[in-house]
C-alpha cells in the first residue's frame, strides 16, 4: 500500500503555494522525495486561470490577484473557507492514465461528501463534483501531470463565500450553480465542520486511492515549507 503524507498548511498565498507544490513534484520526479505528498490549505481571495481558459470567462477582475497557470480547466475562484488539495502522486506506483486519476480524485470527494452525509455524484461531461441531482457544483477539479508526477488538484466549497464566484464563469460552464457544504448541511458555519472536511477528505483518499494517509501537521512556519523541509519533517 502507498504511503501518502498529508500535511495540513493553514492558509498560503497563492504564489507560495504554486511554488511549493511545482518544488515537491521536480524532488518527486527526481527521485530526491521518497513519497507522495497531500497539501491541504486555503487561499486569500484569487481567481485561477487554466490552460483552457477563455477571457470572457473572467467577469470581474478588478480588486482580487489573477493567476495563469499550467494546470487543465478554465476559470476557478479560491478563497478562505475553500479547501483545496494538492496531490503531488507518482501515478506510475498506481495507474499511468489521466481519465483514470481525474475520475479517482473525484470518487475521493464523493467518498468525502458522502460521510459529511452530503449524496454527491459525477456529471457526465464535466470534470468536477456535483450534488442535488447533478444540479449544484460542490467541488472544482484542474491537473497537471508531468513524467506522471501530479500538481494541482481540487477545490471543495466549505463554508465559502459563494457570492465570490459572481466574479467568473465557474469553470467556463454557464448558468452553473456553486454551492458548499455548509449550505447543502443547513447547519449554519458550525464549530468543527472544517476539521471534519478535512477529516473526510482524507478518509476519501484512502478508500478511492487505497494508499496509507500520514497525517503531518506542518510546524509552526508551515505557510513556508520548502520541500527540503518537507523531506526532513513530512
């Protein structure tokens, strides 16, 4: 069984974070990180652009930092309440097939979903995670791969700002409906509801990917874990 370290970062710019996982998955491609590495964290407000993205798709940029980057998809909002994983895998220790990694990382969330109670499912023709009988947009998913080493990785609204996404055209599809899994719970922002995601969340990866999740809660300075530092602690 593979080992997966899952480091929970607290909240990290986005810069820093896009640095930090490109650092992880060069040292796993080298050979210089020995396994995989699960970030999991949030964001200040920022919109993502994919490798697909459209322009029009960006509705209000004004006031919030804009990123193009290399990872599939289109537009994406991340922001706090948002938890946001970033799987640095070696897909040659499980299957070397992108649909097959994409449709896995999606049945983690719905594994996820499922135990915060929340009934999730694919959509067909769409990449991502829906609830409400396909009708509302739960969780965002955008790749990259290189010598089958992963980067980039999902959004799961937790108890986002959903107003945040007026900003875009979610992921290019119009007249797309976001949601959170406060708002699916009708709990209101309860006490506990973002440690138990993330709970979920790994409890996912362990069923969709069959891997053996070390829990690693980085160290006071982890916002600026470098992967040297993640060899030497996570």
């Amino acid at each position: 069984m593979n080992q997966i370290h899952v480091v929970q970062a607290g909240t990290v710019p986005y810069a820093e974070a896009l640095e930090w996982q490109r650092e992880l998955a060069e040292d796993r491609i080298a050979g210089r990180l020995s396994h995989d590495v699960l970030l999991l964290l949030e964001h200040p407000p920022v919109v993502t652009l994919g490798r697909n993205s459209h322009t029009a798709h960006l509705l209000q940029p004004a006031g919030i930092e804009v990123f193009e980057v290399e990872r599939g998809g289109d537009v994406t909002f991340h922001g706090p309440g948002q938890l946001v994983g970033y799987p640095i895998l070696d897909l040659r220790a499980y299957k070397q097939d992108l649909h097959w990694y994409l449709r896995t990382l999606e049945q983690a969330l719905i594994e996820a979903l499922g135990i915060l109670g929340i009934p999730a499912e694919r959509n067909p023709g769409f990449t991502g995670v829906w609830t409400g009988g396909r009708g509302k947009k739960i969780a965002s998913i955008g790749i990259h791969v290189k010598q089958w080493v992963t980067w980039h990785g999902f959004a799961l609204n937790v108890t986002t700002d959903l107003t945040h996404f007026d900003r875009i055209v979610p992921c290019g599809i119009p007249g797309v409906v976001m949601t959170s899994i406060d708002r699916e719970r009708g709990r209101g922002k309860g006490e506990g509801l973002w440690e138990a995601s993330v709970g979920a969340v790994v409890k996912g990866f362990e069923t969709a990917f069959g891997v053996d999740p070390i829990l690693k809660n980085g160290p006071g300075d982890s916002l600026r874990l470098s992967a040297v530092h993640v060899r030497a602690h996570a």
